[in-house]
C-alpha cells in the first residue's frame, strides 16, 4: 500500500510542477489566434445579403410547401422545421444587419 501512495504522490508532484511551468503560456496576451480569421470570413459570409436573400426564399419555399402539403405528415413536420431554422437565421441575420450585434453580445 506503501508503494501505491509513494506513486500517487510522485504523480501529484510531477502534475503541479507541469502546471507551474505551463503558466507563462496560459497567461499570454497573444490575441492574434489563428482561427480568428477564419471565424470572421465565416461570419462576414454567413450575415451578409446574399443570406438575407436565401433566408427569404427559404421561408417563401417552405411556406408554399407547408400550404400544400397536409399538416399530420412527416413532410409537413420536415418543412416545418426548415421554416423555424430558416426564420431564426434571418433573423439572426437582421440583427446582425441594424445593430451590429452577434449571438455574443450582452446588453448593459
């Protein structure tokens, strides 16, 4: 039994001295990450009016769609579905479009 907590103490030590060490690079103060750019290209594609215009004849198509088919079935309940998703993204992308604000912004 001796042994095993010998070992377990060894390995608690070993795993505070990595922590200790990795600090400085917890710490860092580089704000130039590399996916930063990638997320603003995909942000800037997804918000801008080519979106607001395939939102728009989304929630044409699966209206037309909704109207024609029967409500119980499963395509209506497909459709439905497309319908919500598409309203919450144009309107995401409207908000996006006013104010300027993203999914992250808190209001004070």
């Amino acid at each position: 039994m001796k042994r095993f907590f010998k070992k377990v103490k060894n390995l608690v030590k070993l795993t505070m001295i990595i922590c200790f060490l990795s600090i400085s690079s917890f710490a860092s103060t580089n704000a130039n990450m590399i996916w930063e750019k990638n997320t603003k290209d995909i942000s800037a594609s997804v918000s801008g009016p080519v979106a607001m215009g395939i939102g728009t004849i989304a929630i044409v198509v699966a209206a037309l769609g909704w109207a024609i088919t029967d409500g119980g079935s499963m395509t209506g309940k497909a459709i439905r579905i497309v319908l919500a998703l598409t309203i919450a993204g144009g309107a995401g992308t409207l908000v996006y479009g006013l104010f300027g604000l993203t999914g992250g912004a808190l209001i004070s």
